[in-house]
C-alpha cells in the first residue's frame, strides 16, 4: 500500500487552536505538532493517538519521531492482539527466545549492561537549579544536547512502541499516567508484565494533566540483538519536562520508564504535592484471628527486599516502589506497580516455595542472564546442580570460559532476573489495585550492616525511626548496580539513587509527612546481615518470618519489648514464641543473647561515620538529625559507663536506658 493511501484524510478534531493554553485545555495539539503525526503515523495509528486528547501526549510523539526517525510506530492500544503482537514480536526479532514451558522466554543484556548504571544516569540541570552534590548530574543543556544526538536516527528501519500506561491503580489519586515510546519490544512486553495499561484512560484524561514520558532506543545491536555501544550508554533526567532519555542499553533498571526512572520524576512531584514516593515493597502480615496489618519495606538493591515481601503465608502487593498519601490522618499506599522485577539467584524451592512454583510452571514469565540449556533456564542458587554449559549473556558458555580480563565467568548473572505479572502469584494480595491503597501500619528500612545493628528493633517514635533507621541507612554495594562490590556506603532510606531533590528536603518531607499524621506507621530497622567475631551471619535468612510477625503483634500493642539505646528489641519468651509457631523451632536462648547484644563500640562508630557524611555532604541536612543522634550517643555512653562494651538484651530491663 502506497504510504498516500495508508494515510488519511485529517479527522475534525485537528482544528487549529487559538492559543497554546487553549490547545492545552481542548487537547488539541498545535499545528506543527500535528503536520507530524498525520505525515509520518500510519492512518489507523494516527487515529489511534488522537483519541487520546492530550497535547503534551501528541508532543512528545511527535518529537521523538522527528528525532529518531523510527521506520514504522505502533500505537498499543491494549486490545489482546496489541499485546499478543509485543510478546511475539519480542520472539521473532531476536531480543526474547522462546523456553521449553509454555509462556517463557530468555532475554539477554549485554556483558557491560547487566545492572543500573550509577555513572552515566545523571540529572539534567538547569542553570538556574542546583542539587546536593551526591547526585550525578549535568548542564542541562549540555546533556539534552548529548543524549539527543546518541538518539538521533537511533530507530531508523526500526519500530517505535508507543504505550500508555498508569502509575499505581488507574482512576485512583495515587495514579500517575506515562508514555513510552522504545524501539526494544523487550521493553515493550516487559511492560505489559509489570504495568498496569492505559490507554482506554488516556482517553479521559484532563488534556493537562501531567504525564511522565519516556524515551528509549537500544542503540546499535549487535548480532545476538544485543545493544553494543556500552560506552555510549546514557539515562539522563530532565526533570523540567518530566522527560528521561534512555539509549545505548537494554537492562530493565534503566530501560523501563515506569521503574527507575519514574521514581526520580515522582520525587520530585511528590515533593511539590505533599506526598511520599517510595523505594519500598508492600506486604500485608497475617495477624492473630484473621488480622491483616500491612507494611510497607525499604531496602537497598540486593538486601532481602523481594524475599521479605514474598514470604510464605503472608500476602504480597509489592515488591519495589510505594507511593504514600495522607488520607483522613492515616498513611495509605500502593505499589506503583503491577508486577516484579526480581532478582533470580537463590530463589529455591525450600526458601522461596511460592515463586519457585510459579517460575517453574507454565504461565508469562521473561527470564534474563540466566544460564539456557536445552530450553531450561538455570540460576546460581537454584538449589539443584547447574549444566556445564549453554547459553548465558556471555553468549556460548562452557565452564572455565574467562573475560577478556582472565576472570572466570559464572554460568549465569547474579544479578539475573525474572518478569512476571504478581497476579501470577498464588499469595498476592487482594487489595493491590484498590484505587484507595492500603492502610499501612508499619515501615521498615533494612541495609546490610555488619557489625552494628540488631536484627529487628522498633524505633522510638516516627522521627527517630525515619532518622536513626532510614537516614542512617548503611549498606554495601551489590551487583545490581555496575561498579565495585562490597563497598561499604550511606543509601538513606535505600533510595538515594533516585532522590531528584537536595536529600536533606527529602528527609524532612518524610518528617512532616509523619508529623501530619493522626497515627503514623511503627517504624522498625532489621538487619539481615549481622555478623559475629568470626564474620559469620548471626542469622539464618528464614528467621525474617519471624521478625515481620513481632512487628505485626507490636502494631497492635500485643507483645511487649525492651528499650535499648538504639530503639525497642524484642523480649526473648516472644521470638521463642513466634519461632515455634512460624518455624516450627527452637530458639535457644544464647542465638537471642547473641543476635541482641548492643555493640556500644560499633554503634559509636556508626554514628561518627553517620555525622561525618551529613556534615560534609548534605547542606541542608535537618536540625533533627543532629538532635536524634546526640541523644542516640548519649544513650549509647550511658549504657556503656553503665555495663561495658557489649550488653546483653538480658540486662537491658534493669538498665533504664533514659
Ligand atoms: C533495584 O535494583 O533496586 C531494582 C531493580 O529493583 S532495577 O530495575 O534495576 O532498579
Ligand atoms: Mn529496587
């Protein structure tokens, strides 16, 4: 069909507007913008986007035509033959192969793209701006001119997905409506996997409500339809426009808009709107008598996140980003998010039953950087023994294969991964798309601190938790993130990475947020990565099934604790309790002696390094974080004149701990 033909005449809706701020209000777009999309859209795509009245919608399309002048563009307009194209095309390009169960498939990233890339994700900045100097960024203009020129032509002989989708449930006050246009069908169906759709919505939407836009292109693939430009990868940021440039990658962190990258956009409207958007999984724990309390978690990439919110006989919402409204003086929230993005390595079937089944039996799921042999995915941790070789993101592995450096490469990523719906999960919540959210009765920050916090403690009161739990967050760095691991550092409230405003703003809106509230969350710190003289871990990783039913009962008033200098801890006759109910084990004595002693040394160090950081590298850090830890080393130095360096949870009772 000849492209005049394909093209229809312009239906009546593109009058031409008076003025921009009517265009804005009527949903027409100007002229320019129009021209186009009526020259360069197919005719049925064409009519497809202009259902949708929302000039900033037609703009962005428009532009990222014009700039990467795709070969073709697809309008997803959600209907069962839209999706179904997506996931196939996804096949027959190359970029998914199809497994031996129904429904699976593999993805593969390329060897210096399989995690978030701190370095080259920077926040464009306008002159006139400034943001707190932890925060990777750049000119604006300087970047916008960079990363535009990566993408211009990007997509020629290609086709650009066009997709609508909905942040949070759809007609809810959370939601928050995004488009993406990537010229990676990977992108496009793992969207479909772990977004709620859209487009039916976009056609009544305000023309000027504010959208979120996402642009993508793979870049340069090289015969394994793999992006081969890795030093010319960039996400970048503009925050003014509500716009992030993604190019030269395929790994989801940096690729799908409504993950990463939304979350920075939602910060900062948060911020603007009174409101909190979070790095954090919502889960509801299964109380005495039918009781549901739900909880929401913040933890660093790699930490227990996922797995906490899966547990067994709990319910699960989430796994990765909240956002939080007061509503009526009680903290309510959902998960921006439909489906999971899950780290892969150690889940087995002994530790994980739930998703374990639902990983190996028939149904939507993309695997990505695991190990392919014969059509089975292979994982490290998986429990049972891995092939000798296969395929990987190395391309064709066999044992001993090295890097081009000598090192040895494993047969599959640690941080390889999973896509799946969670109404593929036989324990995911009920409540996950009421457009009102969930009440949330308590948080819960977590790192990966060795030798200073307990596992589970309750904090004083809502600033002293946000502060001494969140704030004070200390971890090491994965391998979900590029770059050296193990390294020790400060990720307040696990979302450093996204924090589009000065991060002591960040703080205290979390502060107020708590302060507004008629009865805010319990706020509680774990620690999952403990470890004893000898360096071993003082817990076992199922002992978290404990500690989230001794913060449900502590919600609710039904067990007491002991104030130590750091926050509440349990008492021992509780977790003995709940170990045998949950585990079915003993809990002896001398593991609680042990797992709860407070390390008054390693606490005061935690604090020096704590102060250190918020003097030399957060300006506007609150007045209150200084306040929350003198009075955390007082307490500190009072039970250390008062019983020595080490103090076991035994005799924190008779202490009185002011
Ligand atoms: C994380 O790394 O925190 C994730 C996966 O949840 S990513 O999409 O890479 O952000
Ligand atoms: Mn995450």
């Amino acid at each position: 069909m000849s492209p005049a033909k394909r093209r229809r005449a312009a239906p009546e809706v593109r009058t031409k507007p008076h003025s921009p701020a009517a265009a804005r209000m009527s949903g027409v777009c100007n002229e320019a913008t129009e021209k186009v999309l009526r020259t360069r859209l197919a005719a049925d795509q064409y009519d497809r986007l202009m259902a949708l009245p929302h000039p900033q919608l037609h703009r962005f399309v428009a532009d990222a035509i014009e700039l990467c002048t795709p070969g073709s563009v697809f309008i997803c307009a959600d209907r069962a033959e839209d999706i179904r194209y997506i996931r196939e095309q996804a096949v027959a390009r190359g970029e998914e192969r199809p497994l031996a169960t129904a429904g699976h498939t593999v993805h593969f990233d390329g060897i210096q793209d399989q995690g978030r890339d701190r370095e080259v994700t920077r926040y464009l900045v306008p002159r006139e701006d400034s943001l707190s100097k932890a925060l990777n960024q750049i000119e604006r203009e300087e970047g916008l001119a960079e990363v535009r020129g990566l993408l211009a032509g990007a997509m020629r002989g290609r086709t650009m997905i066009v997709r609508c989708l909905s942040l949070g449930p759809a007609d809810s006050a959370f939601a928050i409506p995004c488009v993406q246009c990537t010229d990676s069908f990977y992108v496009a169906h793992s969207e479909d996997l772990l977004y709620r759709t859209a487009y039916e919505r976009f056609k009544h939407l305000a023309p000027d409500t504010d959208l979120f836009c996402f642009l993508h292109s793979a870049g340069r693939l090289n015969g394994d339809m793999v992006s081969s430009e890795a030093d010319k990868k960039r996400i970048y940021i503009d925050y003014r426009e509500n716009t992030i440039y993604s190019v030269n990658t395929q790994y989801a962190g940096n690729t799908v808009g409504l993950k990463k990258l939304a979350l920075r956009l939602a910060v900062r409207k948060a911020d603007r709107e009174g409101w909190l958007a979070e790095h954090m999984f919502l889960m509801a724990v299964h109380g005495p008598g039918g009781r549901k309390t739900y909880f929401a978690g913040a933890f660093p990439s790699a930490c227990g996140k996922t797995c906490t919110a899966m547990l067994s006989g709990e319910t699960i919402l989430g796994d990765d980003i909240a956002y939080f409204r007061n509503v009526g003086g009680r903290a309510r929230a959902v998960n921006t998010e439909s489906g999971i993005f899950g780290i892969i390595q150690t889940v087995n079937p002994k530790d994980d039953p739930t998703i374990y089944r639902a990983l190996t039996t028939p149904g939507e799921v993309i695997f990505s950087n695991v190990l392919v042999k014969d059509g089975r995915p292979y994982w490290l941790g998986m429990g049972s023994d891995l092939p000798k070789d296969g395929l990987n993101f190395s391309g064709q592995w066999y044992e001993g294969k090295t890097n081009g450096d000598g090192s040895l490469i494993p047969p599959a990523h640690k941080n390889a991964r999973y896509s799946i719906s969670l109404a593929a999960l036989a324990n995911c919540d009920p409540e996950l798309n009421n457009p009102e959210g969930v009440p949330v009765g308590g948080i819960v920050y977590g790192g990966r601190d060795a030798d200073a916090y307990v596992p589970i403690q309750q904090s004083f009161d809502w600033e002293h938790g946000i502060i001494a739990y969140g704030a004070w967050l200390e971890t090491e760095t994965t391998f979900a993130i590029l770059g050296k691991e193990g390294v020790s550092e400060i990720n307040l409230m696990s979302i450093q990475d996204f924090v589009s405003i000065p991060l002591g703003k960040y703080i205290r809106n979390n502060l107020e947020f708590g302060a507004r509230l008629q009865q805010p969350p319990l706020v509680f710190g774990v620690n999952y990565f403990l470890r004893d003289r000898e360096g071993k871990f003082v817990n076992q990783v199922r002992d978290k099934a404990v500690w989230v039913k001794w913060m449900e009962l502590r919600v609710h008033g039904d067990v007491g604790a002991a104030r130590s200098a750091t926050g509440w801890v349990p008492h021992y006759e509780d977790l003995q309790a709940l170990f045998r109910q949950v585990l079915a084990s003993d809990y002896p004595l001398e593991d609680y002696v042990k797992q709860f002693t407070l390390r008054l040394p390693e606490n005061l160090a935690k604090l020096q390094r704590v102060e250190k950081f918020y003097q030399e590298e957060v300006s506007d850090a609150p007045p209150a974080l200084f306040q929350v830890l003198e009075e955390q080393r007082r307490r500190l130095l009072f039970a250390q004149s008062a019983a020595g360096d080490y103090v076991s949870p035994l005799d924190l009772p008779k202490m009185r701990i002011p």
